[in-house]
C-alpha cells in the first residue's frame, strides 16, 4: 500500500514545480531581465525601437522589443506620457593632436664640444 503512495506523491509533488526554471542558468535569466527593462526605459523616454537598438547593441533584439511592447501597452493602459531623455548620444570624439618631435642635429666626431 505504501509503495502505491510514494510514486503518487513524488508526482504531485513535481507536478507543481518548474523544473525548467530551477535549471536555467542565473546569468542568463539576469540578461534577458535587463534586456527587457532596457526596452521599457526606451519606452518610457520615447525613444523608438530603432534608436533603442543602436543604443545597446549588446542586447536581444527580440527581448528588448518585448520589454518596449510591454511598456507600450502599460502606458498606453494607463494613460501614461513618456518622459523624453535629455541625454544627448555621445558624440565621435576628436582626433588626438599628433606630436613630432624634431630630433637635434648630432655633432659631428672630429668637432670638439664647447
């Protein structure tokens, strides 16, 4: 009889765990959380998707549009305005200044120092 019971049990048991969840790997997890946050900040500051890439093109492209679609009906649902970013993109520095330095003409062997 209880032999019965134990296979039941440890299936009810699982049955209400992720197996999946428990195994997938925490650094992964962790990146598609911020890809997905990046694309509800851009969002947010009414950036559009395409900027959004440009901006972090590190992240999945498929992750952040689902975070940017996400925010886009919670705004949307809740009459939201997006804030515009006052962060201007970097601009492609200057061209470093390049020194010469011009080497001293070497005295010659047969002159004498002064």
């Amino acid at each position: 009889m209880i032999s019965r019971l134990i296979p039941i049990a440890l299936t009810l048991l699982l049955a209400g765990c992720d197996i999946a969840a428990l195994l997938a790997d925490p650094k992964a997890v962790q990146r598609e959380a911020d890809a997905k946050a990046i694309g509800g900040a851009c969002r947010y500051a009414v950036r559009s998707i395409e900027d959004c890439y440009t901006l972090n093109e590190k992240a999945s492209k498929s992750l952040v549009f689902q975070g940017w679609k996400e925010m886009d009906q919670y705004m949307r649902d809740n009459k939201i305005d997006g804030v515009p970013s006052t962060v201007a993109k970097p601009a492609t520095p200057a061209p470093a200044e390049e020194i010469i330095e011009e080497e001293k003409a070497k005295p010659k062997a047969g002159a004498k120092a002064a």
